[in-house]
C-alpha cells in the first residue's frame, strides 16, 4: 500500500510540475515574447498617402504611421518588421496573433474598443469627403449619400457612414489613392470619405482629376491609434510610455509636419 501511495504521489507531483512548466511558457506571450524574439510584427497597407506608402524617389517602405512605429521600435530597442495587408484584413491578423499590432491610421472606436486594445492617439483629425469638383458630385450633406456610389473598404469607419446613411458601397482591396481618385474622377464612383488629412494631399497630389474635398461636410471628430491585440496590456503600456515621451520631446510633432505639408496632427481637432 505504501508503495502504491508513493508511486501516486510521485505521479501528481510530475503532473504538478508539468503544469507548471506549461503555463509559465504559456504566459510568455505579448510584450515578453516580443523582447525574447527582439522584434514587433506590423501589419501595415503600404498603399495609404501619406500614412503608409512607397516613396517613388526610394521605392521603400514610409509614411506618418509607418516612421511613428520605427521610431517607437528604435527606442525599445527592437527590430520592426512590416507585413503588407489590406485593411480588412489587419484586424483579423492582430486578433489571431499572426501580428503584433496594426498600424494604418485606424480610428479609434468604442466598438473597436470592445475587441481591441489602442495606444494613446498619435493623431487627431475629422471626416470629409471628396467629391468632383464642378457639381460635387450631387451632394450637399450626408443625406445626399443615398443611391451615391460611395469607394472604400468594408470594415472602415467612414464606410460604416455611408452604409448609414444609404450610399451604395463600392469596396476596394488595398487599393491606392490613385485609383480611389480615377474613379470618382471618371464616374465610376461619386465619393470618398475618408479622413481630412489624407485626403487633402491626395488630392493635391493629383490637380489634373479636377477634384476636391466638400466645403461643407465635416464630421466625425476621430483620433488615430496603434491597434494592439485586446489582452495584451503590457505591449499598450510600453508602447504608450514611449508615444508619451514622443509626444513631449517633439518627435510626433516634427514627423507629423514632414508627412502632412507642415500640419501638425498631433494636435486634437474641433469642429463646428
């Protein structure tokens, strides 16, 4: 019987100690895995002016977001490693772990709230819409919308209020800038919404198109977020210490000039 009792008590402590190992390697996730590995996956579009694109003179990755994260990866003494997505499908990159954090100008939402974790903003901005420019493409506010054929992606904010207020959407797959502006250009779409500052260079970018953003739709005073997994906290409070000391020393400031012909985004936003 003592035998027995000894080879059962043998036996729980190995379980014991088998669990145990198991879950102190289950809880080295999140921020204690990205300093093992040494580096941070981001899921970026790389087709997003001026956020998140190719610079034609270098061919090489950059953008607003894009030089933030580097920045923010050269400070935490980590490697930043970009993985090219469409935005829709960020989300679910972020959610499954095959990412660490989603950086595209992704506003910040209670409903994303509820799923994902954000960092502090590092950028404040509003809605708008781009429309041609010699009969605004038959809109004068949002309830203009209905029956208009509306370009974006699925999951975004600013196609979730044209869905609201009846447009007909028109979805894109990590598209660029250019053919969003073809084709309300060409008819084949009548509107952008999307965000005041992107759009705006865009725009700008592209005067042949003879197109602009509305004079007298503003909405959706919005900030801008580094999307994180929801239950890694620890990855939101190192990532927010450094923003934080971005933000102080100036850095966000001085990226947001160069990326946004001296406008500073930094800086929150209020609309009539």
């Amino acid at each position: 019987m003592r035998s027995k009792n000894f080879i059962l008590f043998v036996f729980l402590f190995s379980l014991f100690v088998t669990t145990a190992c198991f879950n102190s390697n289950e809880a080295e996730t999140g921020w204690d895995q990205i300093k093992s590995k040494g580096e941070m996956i981001v899921a970026t579009s790389g087709t997003l002016y001026p956020e998140s694109y190719y610079a034609s003179e270098t061919n090489e990755l950059t953008g607003y977001g894009v030089e933030v994260i580097r920045e923010v990866g050269k400070r935490m003494g980590l490697e930043i490693k970009f993985l090219e997505i469409a935005f829709d499908g960020m989300l679910t990159a972020v959610n499954s772990g095959q990412v660490d954090m989603a950086v595209n100008d992704i506003g910040i939402t209670e409903q994303r709230k509820e799923q994902f974790a954000f960092s502090v903003p590092y950028k404040y901005s509003y809605g708008t819409a781009v429309v041609r420019e010699e009969d605004l493409s038959g809109i004068e506010t949002l309830a203009d919308l209905q029956g208009k054929k509306a370009a974006g992606e699925a999951t975004t904010i600013y196609m979730e209020i044209a869905r609201e207020y009846g447009a007909t959407e028109v979805i894109y797959d990590n598209a660029t800038n250019d053919q969003y502006l073809q084709d309300v250009a060409f008819g084949r779409t009548d509107v952008i919404l999307n965000d005041y500052y992107l759009q705006r260079l865009s725009i700008a970018a592209r005067p042949d198109l003879g197109l602009t953003i509305h004079p007298n739709i503003k909405y959706n005073p919005s900030s801008t977020g580094i999307l994180i997994h929801k239950e890694n906290t620890d990855l939101v409070v190192e990532i927010n210490k450094i923003l934080q000391k971005m933000l102080s020393d100036g850095t966000l400031s001085e990226l947001s000039k160069q990326f946004f012909d001296g406008a500073d985004v930094t800086e929150e936003v209020m609309i009539d």
